[in-house]
C-alpha cells in the first residue's frame, strides 16, 4: 500500500477521504494539527505516568503540570525529527508484497 492509491485498502471511501485530505492539507493546517497533537500527547503521556510514580495526590497534579510544561515543547520538536523516520517505516510496512 503506498499514500499514492496503489495497492489494496487505500480503494476504500474512507481511506480515500483521509488520503484526499492529507493531500491537500496546507503547512499551516500541518503545524496548527502538530500543535494539538502534541499537546494532547505530552499532557495525556506527562499525567500518566506522574499518576504511575506518584499515585493519586495534590503533589501529582502540580509534578504533572510541571512536567507538561516541559514534555510539550520537546514532543513539538521531536515530531518534527522523527515524522519522516516514522513515515519511511510506515511505507516500508505497507508497501505491496514483491515490490
């Protein structure tokens, strides 16, 4: 399967649509999505795992907002790194058998 419509399951109406859509998203839709990504995961990620180490508690909220502060930040610039690494696998992944 390749983002270019060839192979099997990208022929679906759904996949299509997504297909579509990542065709044509602009660099400001790219980065303002990048933004909203990565907040919801560091904030999601920083208060699970402070919620892991410390248990429910006054002192986990404020290490878990602290934390936050400091994972966004990093997730923002490490998408950025990372995305066409995991890109490149996604593809290898997918791509049709014998090609």
């Amino acid at each position: 399967m390749t983002m270019d419509g060839a192979g099997a399951g990208w022929d679906h109406p759904a996949a299509l649509s997504i297909q579509k859509k990542a065709q044509t998203m602009d660099k400001r839709t790219i980065i303002v999505t990048q933004i909203f990504m990565t907040c919801l995961m560091a904030l999601s990620m920083s208060g699970i795992m402070s919620l892991i180490a410390l248990g429910p508690s006054a002192e986990w909220f404020a290490t878990w907002m602290k934390q936050f502060i400091i994972a966004w930040p990093i997730a923002f610039v490490m998408t950025n790194i990372l995305w066409p690494i995991a890109s490149a696998g996604a593809r290898v992944v997918l791509r049709p058998r014998g090609a």
